[in-house]
C-alpha cells in the first residue's frame, strides 16, 4: 500500500477538476464529489499509516523521478512516505474529510457553494502535496499553492471589503516569510548540490558543510514557517482570517496551512539539530509568540478571533518545543501538532454551530446557549478542556511532553514561558465558553437551535478523538514517540522521545490549567471580580498591542507614499514625455501640412522667404563664403 500513496492527493485533485467542470450542474451535490474524494484519501492514508507503523523505520518509501538536470546535477519529483509524513496525511485526510461533511450544512443555500467545494479539495491537494514532497523543491511549489488556496478561501466572500483586505494581506504576508524559504532553497542548491532531504541530511551528518551555513539555512527555512504557522512577527495575517467561512478557518488553524509551518521545520529537523543557534532562534520565538498570542487572547470579544490567536499561541508551543533540539522535543511538538489538530478543528466546528444559530460572532452578545445547544456546548467544552491540558483530554498528554522537553534541555526560561502560555490557555479558553454557554442570555437567542446532524456528527467524532488521541503517547507508553523517533539515533543514540518527567511537572501543569480555569469562572461565569476593560493593560491586549498600527507606520504608509510618487512620476514625467513627443510630432505635421495646401501664393511666399533668408545668411556669414568656396573648389 505505500506505493499506492501517490492515490491520496490525487482524489481530491480529480474532485477539484470535476467540480470545475461540472459544478454549476451538480450545484449542492457538489459536496457528495468533496466529501467522497477526500473520503477515498482517508481510507488509504489510513492503510498507509498502519503499513508504515507496522514496518518500523526501516519500511522506507522513496519514489522519485529525474524531471529535470541543472548544471550536472539531477533534480527530481516523486513522493516519499516517512512516519512523520505518514501520520501527518491522516489528520490531513481525515480533518478534512470532517469539514467537507460539515460544510454541507454551514454552507447550505449559499449562492458559490460549487466553488467553495472546488477550494476545498485544492487546498487539500496542496496540502498532501506538501507532506508527501520527497524534496524541498516540489514541497516549495506545494507551499505556494496552499498560499494561492488561502487566499480564495479567506477571501470567498469576495463582496466584503473586509474579506478582500484580509485575503491581500494573508497573501502578501506570507510571501514575506516566503522570500526567506526561496533563499534557502537557492543556497541549499548551492551548497549541497541537491534538493532532496536525504542528501541534504547526508552531507549535514558527513560534515559536508559548515556549521554558519546550517545555521543560515535554518534560520532562512524557518522564516518561511514563521510566515505560514503565524509566529511573531509574522503573525498578523492569521486572526483577520477569520473573514473567510468559518469551515476554512478549522481547515486552515487545523491541519493544513498553519500546520505547514510546523511540519517543515520537523521535517528539517535533522539539519536543526546540528545548529544550536537555529533551535534557539526556534524555541525563543516559539516561546515568545507563544505568550503574546495568548495574552491578545485574553480580551478578544470575537468568537473566532479568540480561536485564531489561541491557534498562533499553540504553533509557539509547537515551535517551542522543536526548538529544544532533541528527539524528545520533536516528539512533543509533533505530537501537539496532532493533538492539536483534532481540538482546534472542534473548537472552530462548535464556534461555526454557535455563528450558525446566533447569527453574530461577538461573545458579549451570546451566554445562555448550553440549555439551547447541548450537543454543540458539550463538545465545545472537550475541545476547551483539551486545548486547557486537563486530563486524560488530548492536550493535557501533549502539553506535558513539551514541559519535559523544555525542562530536559536545561533551558528553563523555556520551561517557564511554557507554564505562563499554559495558564492564559486556560483562562481565556473557559472565559470564551463561559460567555457564550452559561448564564443568561445577553441579547435575544430565542430562535437559537441546534445545528442539523450533518455538523454535529462531524463534531462528535472529533470530540472522541479529543478525548483519546493523546493516549497514543503516555508517560508510561509512548507508542508514538518510540515509532517517530527510530531516525534520530545519530544524534540522540536511539529512543529520545522517551522521556519521564519528575510528577511535580505534571502537578504544575494540572494546576496552572486548573487556576485558570477557576479565575475564568469567578470573574466571567460568576462576575464576581471586575474584568479591568479600563485599564491600559487591557486596551494593550485588546488593540494587539496596536502591532497592526505599527505596521502601517512602518510599512504600509510609506510604501503606499512611494507607490502614489512612483505612480506621479510614471504619468507626469514618463507618459509626458511620450505626449510631448508625439504633439511635438503632430504641430510639425501640421505646419507641414498647412504649407502644402496646393495654392500658388502660398508656394511662392515660401520661395521667397527662402530665398530672403538664404540672402541674410550669406551677408552675415560675409567673408566665410570665399572660405568655403575654395574648400570645395579644392574637394
């Protein structure tokens, strides 16, 4: 089955070109193509992954073809299954094949639902294509073209100018963090003479290139994971994209185009771990995006912008935890990742039923909704107690395999930032559902209802999977990280996602979520403390630190300055020149034109004016003429 792995992106592919053909026909059955697609992508990446487990590490699969030969050297396009790409193409698929169900009642009587189907399974495409890239340059071409999907999905609701704005700025910043992804590429060519991962990592382990230049190419690669998992601070992008429809955003913040970011930095792993300077610029930014998110989060009134930076925060305590440059590390983040993947998408779903029967997004206008929506409030509150890291929900296994990682590297103001994002996770997670679930309703919900089966069931499965996903990888049996961490043995000697962390670690971990739990209900389910809207701390936190704003200083004013100069110049001075040229052309014709009107008078005037003036010129020039006649004569 591993070389049938071609057949996952290719069922979504073959949706995307029969919806564009046929989709103004099928009209809302286009969600049966969507759905059946990805469901077919589903069943094999799920018989590749067990035949890959199965197999241990050493079930390797590389199937590649030259597609091209570059200055000697061959460069290739192919797929390639590994145990990390193996179990990514699952939460691939299998998110995917939820949102598509989903969506058919979110989307339904929408005037574009063909199209919104035709985004769908491109996006999904994009991404199992850049998972199964057995080289950086095709997972290159694959990570542009889930940027291309972003921004039609983001901006799907094309007629609000919010959209639009925010679908040009998740295109336009990404592609910073892009340029830097383009440049590692070139040097990597440069200096390895090849693009595929495994010379890459040959030449790193054999010696083969100097360690500044690891260190450069690191650091350059995970700019372009900055852009695409939104870490600071290229971070921007991500909340305003919750202007698209809200089954995108759990597409986008679960398991496609943020997750991107992660899984190339783990997929490079093996050249991180031979640059101390690039793992830390990694676990201190992951660190630093971490808490800045969660504190944005804190004071956030939309319902989706709360999920959105609670999504950046969590891609810091991915990053985080890789950036601890050991197996256990990687394990931890790549674990979250998984984890993750499956609470957020629930968080989004259950936030699209909330949007679905309430019709607003603003938190402060909900409360009340449990009695309302029992099946959207109970899984709503999984997905909280997952992402909080409360036991034995999903987040709480994952969250503890990063504190340990942390802890283990000997970095602990790393293992202190962890524990801070930790504690507001928890806080603004259950502020967010207390405001929206219990107490009494802050404006009309009469007509609030719960969703139709076709988004619960979805809902429900990923519900199951918040609850029991982390148990693939416990303290006492890490399954998971035994199976992910067999080809780091150069570096780690075999087995170093196996890590036991002291109890006092779990202890603070459960306490932290557990405080910011209980401060939640004191000051948001009860009302008992004032929230502080006041106060400068608060305004900080609600305007995002006004880093937007600076950034229009910065950057968008001066440039739209230079663009609106350039603009004046292109018109006043260049296209000016050009008219003056050809009315300069066109008076000369003219008087030219004039002049040969056919008349006798008018010929003769000019002859004699001729003739006056060739007189005049000859008596002035005086003397000159004898001269000019003997050089003549003498010719």
């Amino acid at each position: 089955m591993l070389a049938n792995a071609w057949l996952i992106p290719l069922f979504p592919l073959l949706a995307f070109v029969l919806l564009v053909a046929f989709g103004r026909q099928l009209k809302e059955a286009s969600a049966y193509v969507g759905i059946l697609a990805t469901a077919a992508s589903f069943i094999v990446a799920l018989r590749v992954f067990f035949e890959r487990f199965a197999g241990g590490a050493e079930d390797y699969l590389n199937n590649s073809f030259n597609w091209l030969t570059y200055a000697g050297q061959k460069i290739t396009m192919g797929y390639e299954v590994t145990q990390l790409n193996a179990m990514m193409l699952v939460i691939v698929t299998l998110v995917s094949l939820l949102v598509n169900i989903y969506s058919k009642g979110y989307m339904h009587g929408d005037d574009r639902f063909p199209v919104f189907y035709q985004y769908l399974a491109l996006f999904t495409f994009s991404m199992l294509g850049v998972v199964l890239s057995p080289n950086i340059l095709q997972l290159y071409i694959f990570w542009e073209l889930v940027g291309v999907c972003s921004f039609l999905l983001v901006g799907f609701y094309f007629f609000k100018p919010e959209a639009r704005a925010a679908a040009k700025k998740a295109f336009i910043v990404t592609r910073v963090g892009d340029v830097g992804l383009f440049i590692a590429l070139a040097l990597i060519f440069w200096w390895v003479g090849s693009f595929n991962y495994d010379d890459i990592f040959a030449k790193v382990q054999a010696g083969g290139i100097e360690e500044w230049k690891i260190t450069l190419i690191g650091i350059l690669v995970f700019v372009g994971a900055m852009g695409k998992s939104g870490q600071f601070p290229l971070h921007t992008w991500l909340p305003d994209a919750m202007e698209g429809p809200t089954p995108v955003s759990a597409l986008i913040h679960a398991a496609t185009m943020v997750a991107a970011g992660v899984y190339l930095v783990a997929r490079m792993y093996d050249l991180y771990l031979a640059s101390p300077v690039a793992t830390e610029v990694i676990a201190y930014v992951g660190g630093f995006t971490a808490i800045f998110a969660a504190s944005i989060g804190l004071t956030q009134r939309d319902i989706k912008r709360v999920l959105a930076y609670s999504t950046v925060s969590q891609l810091g305590y991915m990053m985080l935890a890789l950036g601890a440059a050991s197996a256990a590390g990687y394990v931890a983040g790549t674990f979250h990742l998984m984890t993750h993947a499956f609470f957020k998408a629930l968080l989004f779903l259950g936030a699209g039923s909330v949007i679905h029967a309430v019709h607003t997004q603003d938190i402060f206008e909900m409360g009340g909704l449990w009695k309302k929506m029992r099946i959207t409030g109970t899984v709503f509150l999984i997905g909280c107690l997952a992402i909080a890291g409360i036991p034995p929900f999903a987040g709480f296994w994952s969250k503890e395999e990063i504190l340990n990682a942390t802890l283990a590297s000997g970095r602990y103001d790393l293992f202190i930032m962890a524990v801070i994002a930790a504690s507001f996770t928890a806080f603004y997670m259950f502020r967010l559902f207390f405001l929206t679930f219990t107490g009494t309703p802050r404006t009309d919900n009469s007509h609030a209802h719960e969703s139709p089966s076709v988004m619960t069931v979805p809902m429900l499965v990923l519900a199951v999977l918040a609850v029991l996903a982390g148990l693939i990888n416990t303290p006492w049996k890490q399954v998971l990280g035994d199976w992910l961490t067999n080809n780091f043995t150069l570096y780690t000697n075999g087995h170093g996602g196996e890590h036991h962390g002291p109890m006092w670690v779990t202890a603070l971990a459960i306490a932290v979520s557990v405080a910011g739990i209980a401060l939640a209900w004191v000051m948001y389910g009860k009302g008992r403390i004032p929230s502080g809207k006041e106060g400068m701390l608060y305004r900080l936190s609600f305007r995002k630190y006004y880093v937007d704003e600076i950034y229009d200083i910065l950057f968008v004013e001066p440039l739209r300055a230079l663009g609106k100069a350039m603009n004046w110049i292109d018109h006043a001075i260049v296209d000016g020149l050009v008219r003056l040229v050809a009315r300069a052309a066109q008076g000369i014709g003219g008087i030219g034109a004039r002049m040969q009107d056919g008349k006798v008078q008018t010929y003769g005037t000019i002859a004699f004016i001729g003739l006056v003036l060739l007189l005049a010129g000859l008596t002035i020039a005086g003397g000159y003429v004898e001269q000019w006649r003997t050089i003549f004569s003498q010719s």
